[in-house]
C-alpha cells in the first residue's frame, strides 16, 4: 500500500500530534501545583486627620478637616455662565460678588483683618497651571504681607 503524503508545507506555530514526543519531559510542562490566586491590594482606611467631617445644606457641601480647616462646596453656581466678578472694600466692610449671566449672584461678605489673594488657573488637563496672579489685596485694617 502506498502512503499519501500531504503537500502543503506544516505550519511551525502549532505542531501536529504526530510531531510531539509520546512522553514529554517534565521540564517542558507547568508544574502539576496549581497557582496561588495573586493577592488583592488591601484597602486601609484613611487616618482621622485625612477624614472629613461632610455636611450638606441645600446643594452647598462643607467638609472639615482636623486643624481647622474646611472646605465649602457652593453647587447652585454649577454649570451657569458668569457675566462678572467684582470685590468690594472699604473700613470694615468687604464682599465678592460673582453675577451669573442667569441674573443671580452669590455674594460673599468678609470680615476685616485679611488678605486677599487672587489667582487664575486652568485645570483643563487635571493639574493646575496658574494663568494670572493679581496683586495682593489687604483690607484697610489688615497688615500686608510680602
């Protein structure tokens, strides 16, 4: 009988199963224990100083840290177009009023003794890049500082 062989060139990416040895060695093979699962990155709380105290008011969100500082969050103003900014000073009295093209203003009364710095960033690519600096502006009873 005669045999038939087949013409096409084998492809070297996968052998056949008449390429393969009839009992592989070991060293070629995956050894028989089975992998452990890889460990899960443990979740650690936050320390307390790290951990706000969060309250809400309406939409205007406050956050608290430890030290004394806090962060107030005012979400009416969110999304709306500004038609103006304007800081007011005079002795003892002090305000910002951020006017919205919707004809509302959030309108921001400051006690005496500051200072106030003011700066305009672009946070377009996720960090801050600072694009003004104004000078700074003391108010009438407060010490400036350098």
């Amino acid at each position: 009988m005669a045999v038939t062989e087949n013409k096409r060139s084998v492809s070297l990416a996968q052998p056949s199963a008449h390429t393969q040895p009839a009992n592989p060695s070991p060293a070629k093979h995956r050894s028989p224990k089975p992998r452990s699962p890889k460990p899960q990155a443990k979740r650690t709380t936050l320390p307390a100083s790290l951990r706000p105290v969060i309250t809400k008011r309406g939409r205007t969100t406050i956050r608290r840290y430890e030290g004394g500082r806090s962060f107030h969050r005012f979400e009416e103003a969110k999304g709306k177009a500004i038609d103006y900014i304007e800081f007011f000073t005079s002795d003892g009295y002090h305000n910002i009023d951020i006017a919205f093209d919707d004809k509302t203003a959030v309108h921001f009364v400051i006690e005496p003794s500051f200072t106030l710095d003011t700066e305009y960033a672009d946070w377009k690519t996720g960090n801050w890049r600072l694009l003004k600096r104004w000078p700074l502006i003391p108010s009438a009873s407060g010490i400036r500082r350098k």
